[in-house]
C-alpha cells in the first residue's frame, strides 16, 4: 500500500518533467498537449535563436563566477568553523544562513534597489554579486558537512610525518576533501544557474539568464522553447550525475562523510533518542 | 641542569578568533547582502517621506490586508498537504531500502534540479487550455473550467514545487531513528500501528518541525509561480510586490512589504529557535 | 644520564580552570617501551598530543635528548605516530602512505624505494602495496600505519590506543607483533592505552595517570604487585582491598574483620598509622582442603557464586559481609552457594596500602 502510494507521488513528482520533454518535441507553434506531431523543431527554433543562446552563455558564465566567488569565500569559513572554537561564531553561522532565510522577492526588491543607484542591474558583475550571496548557505552547508566527517588525524598524521601545515593541506587535506568541495562547488553553480526570483528583478536586457528569459517568455512566446531548455538542461543534469556516480564508487568515503549520503545505503543511525551517538 | 618554566599562551581551542578565515565571507555579507536589506528597510520608512504611511497603508487597506491573510492561508494549505502527502514517501525511503527507494530517490534529485520556471511551465501546460486535463473534459463533452491563474492552480504547483523539499527534510531525520527502537516496541507487545505511534511518530517529530517551519516560510516568499499561475485578483504577497514595483515604482511601499514579509518571516523562525533551536536546520 | 625523552612539570588547561594535565614529569630513557595508562580523561592521550607538538603546554617543558623542544612544530620533531584509527591517508596506496614522511623530508627516490620495500617486509603486506587502505582489513591497516611511522627512523614512537578498534584475537597478535618490532628497531616507544592487561603485556614501564597526574611509575609487575595507592591497585587486575587496623607497636601484625590477626608482608611500611587496607590479588588466594600450612594467613568465606570460566574459576565469598573474590584454577571441584571454605594466601602476596 504504502509502495503504490510512493509509487503515485514518484509520478506526480516526475510527470512535469517528462511532459516538458515530450513538448520540446512536438509541433512548433502550439502548446498542444500531446502533441500533434513530433519532431526537432522546437529544438531547431531554440538553436537558431540568437537572445536563446545569448541566454544559454551568460546563465553559464555567471553560474561558473558564482561558483568560483562562493567557493573561495566559503571553504575558509568553513575551515574556522569546523576547527575552531571562538566567541561569535554562532554569529556567523546565523549570518551565513541569511540569504536563504529571506524570501527570494525580499531579496529582489532589496537587490533591485541596491544595485540600480550603482547602475549594476543588467549586468553580469551585479548578477555575480547577488548570486554569490544567495548561494554562499547551501554551499556553506555542504562543504562544512564534508569538512565535520574530515578526520583531523590525517592532518595530524601529515604533520607527524614531516608536512608542514601548508603542505599538510595541499597533500593531505584537500585531496580528501576534493569530493565534498566538488560538490559544494556543483551546488553554487546549480543554485545559480537556476535562480529566477532576483535575477527576473535584476537582469535586465544585458545579463539575462536562462530562467529570466524562460519566465518572460512563457506569455508571450509562440513555441514551446522552455520545452527545449529544460530538457536539456535537466538531460546535461543527469549526465553530469551519472559521469559523478561512476566516478564516486572509487573514492575515499571513508574519510568523509556526506551531506546527503546515498540515499538507499543502510546507514548506521547516528541519533539516538537522546542525541547521543 | 636549569630548569625553565615556560609560560605558553598559545592555545589551540581559545579564543583566539582566525581573522583571515572568516573576514571575507563576513565583509562579503554585510556589503552585498545585509547593506542592501538595509537600505530597504530604510526605504520603508522614507518614501515618499519620512513616515510610517507605508505600513499602516499595508496592514489597513482591506485589499493589501487581504493579500497578507491570503499569503499566509495558502502556504498553509501548502505546508499540509506537503506533510500528508510526504510523510508516507519519507517513511519508505527510510525503513525500506530497495530499489523502489532508489527509483524515488532519483524522481526527488531530478524534480530538486528542474528550475521553479520549468516546473511552473509544465502546470501551465498541463492546466492550459491545451492540455491534457482540458481535453479530458472536452471528451466527455464537457466546456473545460478557468483553471488557469487561479488560486488553486498555484497552490497545487506550488504543493508540486515544494513537496521534494519536505520529504527531503523528513527523510533526513527519519533515516537517523534507529530501527531498534521499533524491533525492541514490537517485542514488547506493540502492533505495528501502536509501534509507529508511540515511537516513530515522536522521534521524527524534529524531521516534521523542519519539513513544515521550511515549507511554510518558503511559500510565503515564494515568487514565480504565483506571478505566472496565480489570480491576478487575490493576489500572494509577493505578486503584490511584484506590482508595486514594476508598474507602480512604488519603492517605499513595496518595500514595506517586503519588510512585513521579512519579519512575518523571522518571527517564524524565531518562534522555531524557541522551541526547536536553529540550530537543527542546519545540523 | 640524560633521558632520551624529559616531561618536566607539564600543565595543560583548556579553559583556565581545570587542568588536563597537573603538573607531570617523566623520564624516558632511550629505547624504552612505556605506557601511559588511566581511565578516560585522565589527561594521557593530552600528554602524548604534547609530546607530539599537537598541543602546547600551558605550562612546563619537554626535551628530547636534552634539547628543549616544547615549541617545535610536529613536523620537526622527529616522532612517528599511530593514531586511534590509523589515520592512513585514503587516497594514497599503502605504498604512498608508507613513503610520504620520506618524501616530506626529501629522501632521494631510490632510498625511498628501498626503505619503503624494507618495511613492507617487515610487516608482511608486500602483495598488498597498491592497494588502498579501505581495501585491506583492521589488522592490515594498523601495520600499515605502524610501517608509516617507522619509516623515517624516528627518535620516539607514539601510539594512541592503537589496537582499540580489533577483536581480542587480533589484538593480542598485534600486541605480540608491536613487541617483536620495539625488539628489531629497538625505538623508543610511549604508548596510551586504557586497557591494563595491554600495557602490563607491553610495557617495560607503566606511567599510571589519574585526573591528569601520574600516580605511580614502574615496572609492570611491581604496579601489579606493589601498587601505590587503592586507585591503582583496583584499576591494574582484580583486586580485593580489605580495611586493617595497625598496630604502631606491631609493624608486621594487623588486625582483619573477620579472621583476626594476620601477618602482614616484609616489605610493607605502615609508618605509625594505625589503620590502612590489605589489597590482595584474588588468583594469590589458594583454596585449602584440610589442615592449613602454618605459614598462610587464611580466612574463612561463605560461598556466594561461582562462575565458571573454563581455565580458571571465579569465587565469590563472604567474609563478614565482605565480598572477597578468589581465582581458582580450573578445576571440577563443584561448590555450593552458602558452603563455606577456608582460602589462605602467602603474607608476601598481600600488599598494605595506607592513606
């Protein structure tokens, strides 16, 4: 009873998704659901599109610059937090959860306000600046969960062996952390990428990303090329999981521990009623 | 032989605060992020001219008023049906693993990696005047009804949008409650249904706080699909919003909304913290 | 002599308040195998962290062969280390991990390979050198983490409860194995452990910590045989500790609830205190069939339980509503709950313990 329940919600979940697949290749011109005739031509109209494409590049471009900023930002604070005891530091966690506690229309109008006196709205540095904010908490929180399951005797054991701090991180830490940091890093661009709220406000006609133009056009298009982008987009995903998964079955997992596990892996509980472990 | 006392000040563990580690991200913040709250929040107060006119034109005019009550009604509604209709899918994933589990698990990533536009979209269609439920109708020759910018229209997307976020949230818990606990209810004389009641359904209470304080405070901001599926006449808070600024340029206003959505919001959470400690959301 | 290794006065405090460590000096001579044994917290594992440069001291100082080297970084001081879960770094074959403290202090490669195919040898695992730790077993990744400390010649080797995580069977080989190898290298080794029967195996010395101050340094026998105090004597083996009233006239005569007089051994020292406690070792305790030797003190015990172990029997009995228990060897002697036995023991066996 409860399988088939699941099994229904797993429909419902995924059913837009495979609808929207289907649409990008149906008839051009209609919104016909099913389509009357399949094809590549709501694809044909989505690569022949200059503003399209235009699109395509800068939700890329400023995904890969929110990422880079996030990172560079959040693995320090991440190492302090996790290392160090001092007062404050509940402070800065508060501080660092900011940005997802606000509503997305709080920060737009905010963002919208902000940066126009500074003329960086429809720009791509304005875009980055927002963005990097709004993604620094989901980042945050996953590379801080890799850096808590890091085993600090590596270190120890790096140092003990020779390595100096410097050199304990470089040969030591980071290789171990690299799949947390990756993942982290993939967080930030995904939340980048597909962050609409402020980027509708912000974008403007110079830095417009895929879903600001997807949510303009979604009146007032006559083909169905959301179909397209999203299928792609969510096919590019998947591809990327894929390559990911294969690649993450010969790793290091017994130093770390992730934030999201493998969902199916029978963990050993790590909460007892209590909290103690 | 001398002996030296060596007074050493250096501790690891004090409170010492690494500067270097934690100054970008925090300055990084407080420009990009907490300035521009700010300036809103000022805004607030000072368009047209200093004066608490935008709050009480808020929270007086029935029709901004109404707005605010409707926000808050919807996202109710969204947060429970989310909880009923997740609670089920969360408690498979957690006590049975298997295939089906993964085949779910992989439904949940790929709905958690579609944007909020692609998603709303997809309703568009679906409820659109060309769609498949529309056709439904007209094969049984009936004229479809407005389903379409409508209230119920958005808050079933939004249910839809939302729904992976709380089975996520209730998972992440239930996964931690140890199946002992019930093999040791059972042994002791529980049914399964006493077994859930009196020892899984409290142990996951944490898991239902997050997945419902969650929720809830996202539909309350939440912005795309209301624009794009919901009535135009009763409006959600952030559609409002929306209007003021763009066709109105009513800055001041607009931001005293958002700031009564704001602290609608960290009320919320405060009143969370209270009993549950922030803490917890973020492990 | 100098010591190889000087702890002298060592204070360590986390939060000004309490220390971790009160105040300890130690003296290891070079090549030596000393334990530092206590119950959780009691500050040993804090000590080793500052022997190693993981921590500073508060207060105090530590010298390797006479240099002080209290505020050196770890990386320079010349130590190898086991940690509590082996540390081996996972992304690294068991080759690599043996090979890089060689590598971080520049060893030309040929020496590296050399050294690195010496150790794998010396523990065994030389078909397994590509493999990566989460491929091999507890026992496997422990040598692996023995060999990577050993590999650059260090001065001292510190172990941190290394044989915590294995399966008795397995500890006890690996006990045996750590043994043989202080034997070979002849390295100084300092090791933590809580277990007692680990470090009497082990040790040439056992530094006994409680609450962050040692309470006794000394062979393994003589802390067994001679503890210092009651807590060392109940935390070392099983023991029965038994209130005496002394007589300051009569410094090898006490009085024992329950029996009477007894005769205390040569070596006790009750300084004019007219009470103190009788520790006695239960296996020194010898079950007496008939007419007791004239030279044991004996004392009579109801039965209360009996467990059988196999190789050895646990008695428990009453002696005036004291429980004292006796470990018989294996036996088919079967006994009663309320029989009542007579159990003497050597007055050398018995050990006073005063206040």
């Amino acid at each position: 009873m409860l399988r088939v329940f699941s099994f229904l919600i797993a429909v419902y979940l995924l059913s837009p998704t495979v609808l929207v697949a289907i649409m990008s290749f149906g008839d051009a011109g209609s919104f016909h659901f099913p389509p009357r005739s399949f094809g590549f031509a709501v694809y044909q109209s989505y690569f022949d599109s200059g503003p399209w494409l235009v699109a395509t590049y800068n939700s890329v471009l400023i995904a890969i610059l929110c990422s880079i900023a996030v990172m560079v930002l959040v693995v320090p604070a991440a190492m302090a937090q996790a290392r160090y005891r001092y007062r404050g530091q509940e402070m800065l966690n508060t501080l660092l959860m900011l940005p997802i506690i606000v509503p997305p229309v709080v920060s737009a109008v905010a963002y919208y306000g902000f940066l126009s006196p500074l003329g960086l709205t429809s720009s791509i540095l304005g875009m980055v600046i927002a963005h990097t904010a709004l993604a620094l908490p989901v980042t945050y929180l996953v590379v801080s969960a890799s850096m808590k399951g890091f085993d600090l005797n590596l270190e120890r054991a790096a140092m003990i062996s020779g390595a100096s701090r410097v050199r304990a991180l470089f040969h030591v830490t980071f290789p171990v952390l690299r799949p947390g940091l990756l993942v982290g890093a993939l967080f930030a661009f995904l939340y980048s990428f597909n962050e609409s709220a402020v980027s509708i406000f912000i974008a403007g006609r110079n830095a417009e990303t895929l879903p600001k133009r997807m949510f303009g056009s979604i009146l007032t298009d006559t083909d169905p090329v959301i179909a397209v982008v999203s299928t792609l987009v969510t096919g590019a995903t998947l591809l990327g999981a894929v390559i990911w998964l294969l690649a993450q079955s010969k790793t290091w997992r017994s130093a770390i521990n992730w934030p999201m596990g493998t969902h199916a892996e029978l963990d050993r509980p790590t909460v007892k009623a209590g909290g103690l472990v | 032989m001398t002996r030296r006392a060596q007074k050493n000040s250096k501790r690891v563990g004090a409170v010492s605060v690494p500067w270097q580690l934690i100054a970008p991200v925090g300055l990084f913040l407080t420009i990009f992020f907490i300035l521009p709250i700010g300036r809103m929040a000022y805004l607030s107060f000072v368009d047209p001219k200093f004066t608490l006119d935008n709050y009480t034109h808020a929270l007086t005019v029935s029709l901004y008023a109404s707005t605010i009550w409707n926000t808050v009604s919807t996202s109710l509604t969204i947060t429970i049906v989310c909880l009923v209709l997740g609670y089920p899918v969360a408690y498979l994933l957690a006590t049975r693993p298997g295939t089906l589990s993964l085949v779910l698990t992989a439904c949940i990533l790929v709905t958690f990696w579609t944007g909020f536009v692609v998603r709303t979209y997809a309703w568009l269609i679906l409820l659109g005047n060309a769609g498949p439920i529309a056709s439904l109708f007209r094969a049984f020759g009936v004229q479809p009804p407005q389903m379409l910018f409508t209230t119920p229209s958005s808050t079933l997307a939004m249910i839809h949008i939302m729904l992976p976020y709380m089975i996520f949230l209730l998972y992440a818990v239930m996964r931690r409650i140890d199946s002992q606990y019930l093999r040791a209810a059972a042994n002791l004389g529980a049914n399964p249904f006493i077994a859930f009641r009196t020892v899984f359904f409290p142990l996951s209470a944490p898991g239902v706080a997050n997945g419902c304080i969650l929720v809830f405070t996202m539909s309350l901001g939440f912005f795309v699909t209301p624009m794009l599926l919901g009535s135009p006449r009763d409006m959600m808070i952030s559609q409002l919003i929306s209007q003021q600024i763009e066709q109105l340029l009513a800055w001041g206003f607009a931001s005293s909304l958002a700031m009564i959505l704001l602290c609608l919001t960290v009320i919320l959470l405060l009143i969370y913290n209270r009993f549950f400690g922030l803490t917890r959301l973020w492990g | 002599m100098t010591a190889h290794l000087r702890v002298l006065n060592v204070v360590k405090s986390y939060d000004g308040f309490r220390n971790a460590v009160n105040r300890v000096s130690l003296d290891v001579a070079k090549g030596e195998f000393i334990s530092l044994l206590g119950p959780s917290g009691s500050g040993k594992t804090t000590l080793l962290l500052m022997i190693a440069g993981f921590e500073q001291p508060t207060e105090g100082l530590i010298e390797l062969d006479g240099i002080d080297v209290t505020s050196t970084p770890p990386h320079r001081r010349n130590m190898g280390m086991v940690f509590q879960g082996y540390a081996l770094f996972p992304h690294m074959t068991v080759e690599k991990n043996i090979a890089f403290p060689l590598k971080m202090r520049r060893w030309s490669r040929s020496d590296i390979v050399a050294r690195v195919d010496t150790l794998l040898n010396m523990i065994d695992l030389v078909e397994h050198r590509d493999k990566h730790p989460r491929q091999l077993s507890g026992g496997q990744q422990q040598r692996v983490a023995l060999a990577r400390a050993l590999a650059p010649n260090p001065d001292v080797l510190l172990l941190d409860e290394p044989l915590g995580a294995l399966d008795k069977n397995l500890r006890e080989q690996m006990q045996i194995e750590l043994k043989r190898i202080h034997g070979e290298t002849g390295v100084t080794m300092i090791y933590v452990t809580h277990d007692q029967s680990e470090a009497m195996a082990m040790s040439d010395r056992i530094a006994v910590f409680r609450s962050g101050s040692i309470s006794q340094v000394a062979a393994p026998l003589e802390v067994y045989n001679a503890p210092a105090d009651r807590f060392v004597g109940q935390f070392i083996g099983d023991s029965n500790v038994l209130p005496l009233q002394l007589d300051p006239q009569r410094p090898r005569i006490a009085h024992l609830d329950g029996v009477g007089e007894i005769v205390l051994s040569e070596l006790s020292n009750p300084g004019g205190l007219s009470e103190g406690e009788l520790l006695l070792r239960p296996e020194r305790l010898q079950l007496i069939n008939g007419l007791a030797p004239p030279d044991l003190n004996v004392m009579r015990l109801k039965v209360k339980t009996v467990v059988n172990y196999g190789d050895s029997i646990l008695l428990i009995g009453l002696l005036a509503d004291r429980e004292v228990r006796v470990r018989l060897p294996g036996g088919h002697r079967r006994f009663a709950v309320c029989e009542e036995i007579e159990v003497g023991w050597v007055p050398s066996d018995g050990h006073l313990l005063v206040a």
